[in-house]
C-alpha cells in the first residue's frame, strides 16, 4: 500500500496481502484496521461479497473492451447512475482525475455554445485549497506549492477564491466565468466542511451568474458524509456531478460526470472520450455499488456512526488536537501549532495496528469503510485517543 500527503510522497511500510471488511493484513500476518478507505475508494469494504461477486461473473465473459466495441452493461450502469444523481446523461471515465478534466471541457464548451462566452475566453472558478487530481491542467490551479513546482507553464481559464467565502466568490462572478469548480468538503486540505449555507449560496450565484456548479464528490459523495452526495446537506443540487473512487468499490478504476442534457450534450461523437471508460468490469461492479447504495443502509450507517466518533474524540479534550471536524464517517482531527506532526501520529497508529492517513503536516484523517461496526471504532478510539495524548514534542 502507498502513501500520499499534500508535501511528500512515501510508501507506508506495509505491503497489504489480503483484506475481509474493514481489516487488512500484511505479509507477517499483522492485521490492520483500515481508516483510510475514503482514500482507497473502498466505502463498502474490503472484498466485499456482493462486489468480488459481481467482478468473477464478469471476468468469466469479457473483461476490457474499448470504447469501439458495444458493452451491454454500459447502458443499464449509464441509466442507473443518472437516476441516483437525477440527471440526464452519464460520461463514464477511469480516474477521478480524468472525470474532472472531462468536466472541465464541459464546462468550457457549454460556455462557448451555450452562454455565448467569446472564443478562448471561459473562465472556470476554483477554490483556494482544492485538490482534485495531479493533471498538469489540474495542479496548474492548486493552491499547493509541492503540487505545482517544477510542472509549469500551466493552462490559462481559472481564477481561485477563498474557500467557504460566498462574498469573495460573488466578487469573481464576470461574464466570463463559465463555472465553479469546488469540492462540498475539502478532502486533502484536511476534511474542511465550509460555513452553514455556502454551497446554498454558490447554488444561488451560480444560477443568477448563468455558471454551472461543478461538485467534486470524488471523495465526499456515495455515502461517505451519512448523504448520498454531500451537497444534499445543504439540499443542493448541482448541474455537473464529478464521481469516482467509491464508485467501482475499490476493485477496478472507475469514475464519472453526471449532469443533464443541455449540458453534458454539448459534446459530440469523437471530441471526447476514453479507451477504458464505462468498461464491462467497471460496469458489473459499478451496478453492484449502485444498488448498495439504493438501499440507504451505508448513509445511515454514516451518519449515526461518524456523529458517535467526533462526539467522543471531542469529549476527550486531548491538549495536542485543536479542532475535530467533518462530517459521517469522514473526520479532520488538526494538531495544535506546538505539536509532533500529523505523520508521526498516523505511523504510531500503525504501530497500533489503526491505518490512518495525516495531510498538510497538521490534520489526521479519519475515514473507516462504512461497514464498520461500533465495536470496531471503540477499538480504533482506545489506540487513537492515546496517540493523539502522546503526540506532545
């Protein structure tokens, strides 16, 4: 298993062999409680039967086909994802990163076609602290010095604001502007929920700007903040979803954008598309996560079980952690300033046999498969709370 942050790139010396749920084990036969999964798109679990089952029952009749050939699950996946997110049309892509530049040209194009942006002219709005991928178009609008340097010069067309500023994103509001591009919680700027009402506010800027409201829900959608999608907690609905991660469970690449006709449709035949994207693999897993997630079960399980964590980590009162934050089963925990960084808290959870992910030097986060039980968290609470207790200098 690998390990990234927002300043380094290093393995996790841990090489995973096998995983059942929410434990993973090593070539020792160390077990390792995984609470990480919304970064290892595994919202549903390790091997999780329905899952594994659908991708043998696939792999029996074909595995990979390209976009050249017909794919009988595509259209069935296509119709299914469309009617969760209630839209028209569903693009299917491989990455997440993928997803958002296919989102992008969306976006751009629309604006050309159909708000009438003069040529070359489209702007796309941001946020400061985003993260949604390592595309050099991507990482050309990061506010991240270690994403950015050394991958210059980077494309033209995005203007950056504040993050959970409804004035400051108002402010940026030209006739240009073809889109707001924002995650509806910041994942790897260290689960950042903005303030009461900004998505409501963008919602509402945006549609009297004539811009689309691109949602990021890479990391933030299919269950992980106790909704289906996390702008559902500001009854928000955007025009363009952007998906991935969870929503091939882990097993095989898989990612998409959401969004209606008029605009999703601005693309025609050969102007985009992708080898892999929406192929039988994916798609027989996909239908499988689809299904989970129309029975409501795992959003519940989120938003009961992630409320109970962040109240009980805040009852500790630990003197090391400054604020705790997030939302369903996807938590920040910041270090105060004074204290050992949040990589050395993650690796003497390791040790403890809890897998946790730190971002930024400052914030722990949390995000255990939503299978998990409570029993499992109490379990994971009596390793981290120590942790974070030992984590003075």
């Amino acid at each position: 298993m690998e390990r990234y942050s927002a300043h380094t790139y290093q393995p996790l010396p841990v090489v995973i062999t096998e995983g059942d749920g929410v434990w993973v084990t090593d070539v020792d036969g160390r077990r390792y409680l995984d609470m990480l999964a919304a970064y290892s798109a595994l919202n549903f679990g390790h091997r999780h039967p329905a899952l594994v089952r659908a991708a043998i029952e696939q792999l029996e009749r074909i595995t990979l086909t390209s976009r050249a050939f017909h794919n009988d699950l595509l259209p069935r996946w296509c119709a299914e994802l469309a009617e969760l997110c209630g839209k028209d049309m569903v693009l299917p892509m491989n990455t997440g990163a993928e997803a958002i530049e296919t989102a992008i040209k969306t976006a751009r194009k629309w604006g050309y076609e159909v708000k009438g942006v003069p040529n070359n002219r489209a702007l796309i709005l941001v946020a400061d602290g985003n993260f949604h991928g390592r595309t050099t178009t991507i990482v050309g609008f990061s506010s991240d010095p270690a994403s950015r340097a050394g991958f210059g010069p980077f494309t033209p067309g995005f203007r950056s604001v504040p993050y959970g500023d409804a004035a400051a994103l108002e402010a940026a509001l030209a006739d240009d502007v073809v889109a707001f591009l924002v995650e509806p919680i910041q994942g790897e700027a260290g689960v950042i929920v903005p303030p009461e009402g900004y998505l409501r506010v963008a919602r509402d800027l945006c549609t009297a700007h004539g811009a689309l409201l691109i949602a990021d829900e890479i990391q933030s959608g299919l269950g992980r903040t106790g909704t289906t999608f996390a702008c559902e907690h500001e009854n928000v609905v955007p025009d363009i979803y952007v998906l991935g991660k969870a929503l091939a469970g882990g097993i095989t690449p898989l990612s998409a954008v959401v969004a209606d006709r008029d605009i999703l449709g601005v693309l025609q035949p050969r102007e985009h598309g992708s080898t892999f994207g929406g192929n039988p693999l994916a798609c027989a897993v996909g239908l499988e996560v689809l299904k989970l997630l129309r029975t409501g079960e795992y959003q519940a399980r989120s938003a009961e079980l992630g409320g109970w964590l962040a109240d009980e980590l805040r009852a500790a009162t630990i003197p090391n952690v400054r604020e705790i934050r997030g939302r369903g089963l996807w938590i920040g925990i910041e270090l105060v300033p004074d204290a050992r960084e949040a990589r050395w808290v993650c690796e003497r959870l390791m040790a403890e046999g809890v897998l946790a992910k730190d971002t930024h030097g400052t914030t722990v986060r949390l995000a255990p498969p939503l299978v998990i039980t409570q029993d499992e968290l109490s379990w994971a609470l009596e390793r981290i709370v120590p942790a974070l207790e030992s984590a003075t200098p």
